[in-house]
C-alpha cells in the first residue's frame, strides 16, 4: 500500500496547499512533504519498522489489553493523535504563516506533513485489513488502540492499484489547475471531441 499512501498523501499536501493559497511553487512543495508522511519510517507505519517491533517485543504492552498500543495499527494509527498534532500546529505554528517569511515556511511545511499523516489515516480506513491472528479489526482504531472500523478492502488488490492511477491524475489535476492550464486543457479536449 506503500505507493497509494504517497499518492494519496500527495493529494492531501497539494490540497493543503490549495487550500492555504500558496504560489505554486508552495504547492508543489506541500506535495512532495505530503508523501514524506504518507508512508515509510515518518508514517503511522513507524509500527512496522524494527526498532519499534524491538521495543514493542520488551514491552509489555498488551497488559493494557486489545494487543497492546504499540501493535500495528495502534496507536501510530488512532486518529487523536493526529487531532493532538493538528491542534498544537493550528495554535503554535499556524500564527506564524501570516508573516510571510521562516514563520510561514515552517507552519505551512509542518501542515503538509500533518496532511499526509492524515492521509495515512484515510487510506487505512479504506483499505486496511484485519488481522485475524490478533483480532484486530480492519481500519484505524476508533479508541487510541481498539475499536478499529474501516472497509477492509483488499491491499495490494486491483481496485487499490486503480485507486493510485487515479489518485495520481488528480494529483497532476490539482496542479494543472493551479498553474492555469486544467481549464485550457479541457476546452482544447472538448474541442477536439465535439469539433470547433
């Protein structure tokens, strides 16, 4: 799910910029940070990574019960912690964006990166499994490690792998867009198709 988690994450972090009114340049940036925490070792899948699996096999975390905050799709994966997150950006960090200057490279870098956390999040929901040896249910936990809903659509699976085409053409859309071609583009198409 690797791939569609940056594509996704690259919709969210061009959106965020979108969204924040940023040239197009900030845009694209946002983008690309948006993948960063989309997937891999800065994701919600930190909890698959060694180190983790390590600390998660000397803790004794599942006392605490429902397998344990520190399995896969705990709570890297519950939604508070990225509302904690949000929070903080939105009252320490987001002030900043309005001088114009570092303050705002660093609140609008820091926003995109929370975007393609909360992809992760997304993609999840849709196409996380459960896992029957643990129990865990398919999704994101709804509780900061149990309780998990979502779809459960396959990983890996055909319509995951039309999910990242398209994901990707609305990534391309986005910024097509914002530099003033996606409309030319479509006149000149519909154009072509319906004749002068």
């Amino acid at each position: 799910m690797g791939p569609t988690h940056r594509a996704l994450g690259a919709v969210f972090g061009v959106g965020y910029g979108v969204s924040m009114g940023l040239p197009v340049a900030g845009v694209v940036g946002c983008g690309t940070l948006g993948t960063l925490t989309a997937a891999g070792v800065t994701s919600p899948d930190v909890d698959q990574r060694r180190g983790w699996r390590l600390a998660d096999t000397l803790t004794p975390d599942e006392l605490l019960g429902g397998h344990g905050p520190m399995q896969h799709r705990g709570i890297t994966h519950w939604w508070g912690v990225a509302l904690v997150a949000t929070a903080g950006w939105l009252t320490g960090l987001l002030p900043l964006a309005g001088d114009g200057g570092r303050g705002s490279l660093v609140a609008h870098a820091v926003g995109a990166l929370l975007a393609g956390w909360w992809s992760h999040l997304a993609g999840d929901l849709v196409f996380g499994k459960a896992d029957v040896r643990t129990g865990r249910g398919p999704g994101i936990p709804m509780m900061p490690w149990w309780g998990h809903v979502g779809l459960s659509l396959d990983v890996g699976g055909r319509l995951e792998r039309l999910t990242q085409a398209g994901l990707w053409l609305v990534v391309a859309g986005q910024v097509l867009a914002q530099v003033g071609l996606l409309g030319r583009l479509l006149d000149a198409g519909r154009t072509v198709v319906a004749g002068p």
